[in-house]
C-alpha cells in the first residue's frame, strides 16, 4: 500500500512554491527548501546549524530572539497575509518584502518551527501601482469642473468629484459615498440651491429621477440663482451610472443673445427690404415718364427727330434702361439675400420658355447684329422642374450676356442636352470669353471680370443672381470661356419624370420677331391711372394705334363705373391707387357678370416677386412692371385684341 512514509521526502519539500525553512526553538536552522534557497541567495549548507537571524535585516534582529521565545512558549498557526511588514535579508545585502506562516511541528526531538516564506515584491509592487492609479484617478475627477459621481449597480454613490459633493452633499449630513441616489437627489432638492418657481419640488423630483432611470438626452434644471444645470447621465457596462452635471448658463446666455441679435438682424433685413421695395417704387416712377416719353419722342411721326436729337435721346433712353436694370437687380438682389422670395417646382416646358426667351432677346441681337438660334431640340424632350419665371430670367441673363459680349456677325446658341437624370440648357457665344484670372469671382456680386473699365454696361449682379436663383431651383449653373474664341454658360435642372406630350422642336418660323400688327378694329380701352404723367404717355401711346379708343380714370371707384358702362375690349389698371387699389378693383370686376370676361392688365412700378404672384392670384390678366415697356405692351395689346393666333 502506498503511504505518506512512501513519498520522496525531500522533492516534495523541494517541490513547493514557497520558501520553506525549518528551526529549532533556539532559532537554529534545520532545513531548507530549494525555493528558501533561491529567495535569499544562499547553498543549503550555509545556512543549515545557523540562526534564523541571519535571513532577518541587521536592524530586526535585536527583538527577534523575544519573539522567538514567546512564539515557542505558546506556539499556534500563524497564517499568511498578516498586515506585517515584514522584510527578507538576502546573501547579497539586499531585502524584499516577504509574508510568512508559521506552524509549529511536536517531534521526539522537540518542537520544531516551520516558516511558510513568500516573496511579495511583485504584488507589493502591483498594490503601489493601483494605489496611484487610484490617485490619479480621483484628482481627476476632482479636477472636472463638472459636478461628477458614480453609481454601482444597486445605485448607491461610489464616487464622488468636490464639485458634485459642493452640489449634491453639502446639505447631507456625513459622507455621500454609499447613499442612494433618490436619497442624494431628496437631499439635494431640500437644500435650496434648486429653482421652484416654475415646477414643484416634487414635479422636479419625479422628473430627475424619471430621467435617472431612463437617461436620454440631457435633462435641464436651474438653481434659485438663476445658473441653468445640464445634466448628462449614461449607464455603465456593469450597470452603474455616470452622472455629471455642467454650468451651462453662459451658453444659455449666448444662446440667447443670438436668437435677440437673429431677431434684430432679421427685423432689420425686413425693413431694409421694405424700403427697397418702396424706394423702388419711387425711383420707378419718374423714370416711368423719363423712359416713356422719350421712347415717344424717338418714335413720334408727326414730328420726327433729326439725327443729332436722336443720338442724343438714345444715350438718354440707354442711360434710364441701364438704371432701371440697376434698380431691379439690386432689389432683385436683397430679396434674395433676405430669403424673401420664394421659388415654385413645377414641370416646365424648355421649348416655349426658349422662344419666349430668344423672342424677347431678338431686338438686341439685331442691334448688335449677332445671330440667334435655339439648336435643334432632341426628340421627346421631357420637361424639367423648375420655376418658370426665374428660369427665363436666368436664361434671359446668359443670352443677353452672351450678346453683350459677343462679336458682331456672331452667333448665339441656345442650346439642350440632356444629361441623365439632368437636362442642361447651355447660351453659346463666339464672343470675347473670359480671362482664366478673372473666371473664380464671376458669380460674386458685382464683379464684372475687367469689364468694369470697358464700354460694355452692366452691374455684375446678373450671375450672381442667376446662381443663386438656380440653387433656391435646386439646380446649378456653370460655365466654360475661352479669351478670344467664345463662352458657354449653362444651367441644369431636374427632369420631371412624369410623360409630357409636348415633344416638339420650335418651328424656325416663330423665332421671327414680331410686327406690331396695326389693327383695323374699333376697340376701348380703359387705363385707371393716378399720376398725370403715365396718363399722358399711355394717351399718346394709343393715338398711335389709330384703332383703339382709350377712356382714362384717375381712380378705382371712378375707373369702375367707366367699366360698368362702356364694357371696354381691355382694362389697364395701376395698382398703387389712391383709395381702393388695382387689386380690390379687379376683385369687384371679377365678381360682376357684365364684367368678368374682361381681361385686366395689371400695371405697377414695384417690380418685387410677390406682387407678381399676387396679381395673377388676383385675376389679372398679365402683370406689367412699370416704367412700361411700349413693344411688351402693345404685343399685349395685340394679342387681347386680335387674337393670340394672330400671324407675326
Ligand atoms: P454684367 O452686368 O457685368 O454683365 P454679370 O453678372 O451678368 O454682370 O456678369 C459678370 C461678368 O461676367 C461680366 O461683367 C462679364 O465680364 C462676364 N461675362 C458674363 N457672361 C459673359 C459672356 N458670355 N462672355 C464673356 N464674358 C461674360
């Protein structure tokens, strides 16, 4: 059988993982094991027969004989672990830190003491390092200016920064480590650093702690001095909770102050739009009359300018277009800066917005005698979305561009391909193109790429409009120049996807400019006109046109009885009136019977979208901005009066 009295004695003392050191009750050593060999650096032989001291630093061995001798008078187990600090002196000098059970062994020859040695200088070491991560965890946290504590599992604090503690704790009695949170936050809440006036104790109580289970988002709270507190909570892989709470009261504050200086901002913006508006409106009027009447006298027949009076009344007539041009980009402009014009998406036919375009460019390309022409359009063209009026106006902007800065003889091409989900409608010119320098600031307001010292006019507002106008159409525009040889500006725009039946090209034939057809009908016409010097203009206007009749009345109130009775062909009404505007005029004639079939052409100076919308919303038949453009209104006239099939 086999017994202990079988085992190999000494491998098994050899064998363990701690020093093992055996001596009598004189302290003189008996054994050693092969790992006590190895800790303090001696042969076995060195040490067997000497005292115990010598594994002892110099400085414990005075009282270690005492200890020894009251040890061996009431001997017992004396476990690992104790609090001791207790320190090995090796062969070399030199000490570590050890732990050491002690047992005592009755044999015949007496009692023996054995000693169980560890070496702890690893874990010592592990225990120093932990202790100062500790450390530097806690000043950490201390130094967060946030208000910082951590819960366990069981939501009781295990942590806690200085400012938290000056927050939460400081009506606690005792520490705040190991509280539970709704007791933390009842302490908190009844210390009056907390604001009431706007929620209860309780309702605040109920919402924190609502959020303290279920943390999502930020919760906000404000002390009674008027602080606000931005709470952020987030739970921890073990189920604990991270609590801070910030100061956020200056970015409140700031917060604050911008949504006031947004608000003045804003106010202002408005009233600097409202007095482009009327300004406008002020500075449309006389040049109403300037434009008017010399566009009267360059054509009067009766007595008919010589050529001197002639080159001069062009530079008067060149002069006020170019002005009033100014005045409708700038304002054209700052509507646009304020965000307040707004554009519609609707599907847009790209054949008739390109004819009414190259119909009304077609007089300027004469004059500069460049040749116009849309290329052939591809077969089943769908439409895009975009807003009509502004695509024309852009379309307007590039074509009269590429004219501007065209070359004589040259040609101007409109030009559409489609190009995915995209159809792009490109202007090309053969003109003076742009320098590569100049071509980055092209789009910025009133940047006019060198042109500023040419004799070209033009404000340098028009493609920056026109950029702008594109991307409130969620389109973009661009442009490729090359100096000497030509440019190519374009616009793309989203294709409407539904199907469209109109697919057709645009008949070379209708790009033919118009004639004023000079009717052979006996018609009336009714202007309602305030201001004596438009009355005068449209007077002299119509006496051109030998076969209209025209009644004038200088009010709405009068202008309608003249409507009631005469039931003219045509109605030309002023919007800014006196007493009753054009607007509540044309709303009264759409109401009669007698009168609702009769088309109304709306007629006013300010040139801003919203009047637009609103006088077609409002049953007018077309909208004019004034100063009044003669061919635009005579081809109204026209077309009301002898039919929009009339041949051109
Ligand atoms: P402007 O009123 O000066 O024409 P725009 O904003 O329409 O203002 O254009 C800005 C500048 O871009 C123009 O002054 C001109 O130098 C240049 N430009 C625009 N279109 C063309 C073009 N087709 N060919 C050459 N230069 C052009």
């Amino acid at each position: 059988m086999w017994t202990d009295r079988n085992l190999p004695f000494r491998e098994l003392v050899d064998a363990a993982p701690d020093g093992l050191i055996v001596c009598d009750p004189q302290g003189k050593i008996t054994l050693v094991n092969a790992e006590a060999e190895r800790m303090f650096g001696y042969a076995r032989d060195e040490l067997l027969g000497q005292p115990i001291e010598t594994l002892i630093p110099q400085r414990s061995r005075p009282g270690h004989q005492q200890h020894l001798a009251e040890y061996t008078a009431a001997p017992r187990l004396r476990p690992m672990g104790s609090e001791l600090d207790l320190r090995g002196y090796r062969k070399d000098g030199s000490e570590f830190p050890v732990e050491i059970s002690l047992s005592p062994i009755k044999t015949e020859r007496g009692l023996l003491i054995t000693a169980g040695i560890r070496d702890v200088t690893d874990r010592r070491q592990l225990e120093r390092d932990n202790k100062r991560a500790n450390a530097y965890l806690v000043s950490a946290v201390d130094a967060v200016q946030e208000a910082f504590t951590l819960y366990d599992e069981h939501d009781r604090v295990l942590m806690v920064n200085s400012a938290a503690r000056l927050l939460l704790g400081s009506s606690a009695a005792g520490s705040i480590v190991g509280r539970r949170f709704d007791e933390v936050l009842g302490a908190a809440l009844s210390s009056g650093v907390f604001d009431f006036s706007n929620e209860t104790r309780e309702t605040l109580y109920q919402r924190w702690l609502a959020y303290h289970q279920a943390p999502s988002g930020t919760l906000e709270v404000r002390t009674g001095t008027g602080r606000y507190l931005r709470v952020t909570e987030c739970k921890t892989a073990d189920q604990g909770t991270v609590s801070t709470i910030a100061d956020v009261t200056d970015d409140v504050l700031r917060a604050d102050e911008l949504g006031q200086a947004r608000e003045t901002a804003e106010a202002a913006s408005a009233a600097k739009s409202e007095f482009l508006s009327s300004m406008s409106h002020e500075l449309r009027t006389p040049l109403n009359a300037i434009l008017g009447f010399a566009q009267l006298l360059e054509r009067d027949r009766k007595r008919p300018l010589d050529d001197r009076q002639l080159e001069r009344l062009g530079h008067v007539l060149r002069g006020g277009e170019h002005l009033l041009r100014l005045i409708d980009d700038v304002l054209d402009l700052s509507q646009i800066e304020a965000r307040r014009i707004t554009v519609s998406s609707e599907p847009v036919g790209l054949a008739e917005v390109l004819t009414e375009v190259v119909h009304t460019l077609e007089p300027m390309a004469t004059r500069a005698q460049i040749h116009l022409e849309i290329a052939a359009i591809p077969p089943a063209l769908p439409r895009v979305i975009a807003d009509r009026t502004r695509l024309a106006q852009i379309l307007m902007n590039f074509g009269s561009n590429a004219i501007k800065y065209g070359r004589t003889g040259g040609h101007v091409t409109f030009r559409v391909e489609p190009r995915g989900e995209l159809l792009r409608i490109a202007v090309i010119d053969d003109g003076i193109g742009i320098p590569e320098d100049k071509r980055d600031k092209i789009f910025e307001p009133f940047q006019r790429a060198g042109q500023e010292v040419g004799p070209i006019e033009g404000t340098g507002i028009g493609l920056t409009i026109s950029k702008r106008l594109a991307e409130l159409m969620s389109g973009s525009i661009g442009f490729a120049s090359q100096v000497g040889r030509g440019s190519e500006f374009w616009i793309e725009l989203a294709v409407h996807r539904a199907p469209t039946s109109e697919q057709v090209g645009i008949p070379a034939a209708q790009l033919a400019t118009s004639p004023l057809a000079a009717g052979a009908f006996a018609h009336t016409i009714v202007y309602v006109e305030d201001n004596p010097a438009n009355l005068a203009f449209m007077r002299e206007l119509i006496e051109e046109l030998t076969s209209v009749r025209l009644l004038t009345a200088p009010s709405a109130e009068i202008g309608l009885e003249i409507i009631r009775t005469h039931r003219p062909a045509v109605v030309i009404m002023d919007i800014n009136l006196p007493g009753m505007s054009g607007f509540e005029a044309v709303k009264h004639l759409r109401e009669w019977p007698e009168t609702r079939d009769i088309p109304v052409i709306g007629l006013s100076a300010a040139a801003l979208v919203k009047d637009t919308t609103r006088a077609k919303e409002a049953g007018f038949y077309r909208y004019l901005t004034k100063p009044v453009k003669v061919a635009e209104l005579t081809r109204t006239l026209e077309e009301l009066l002898i039919g929009p099939a009339a041949p051109r």
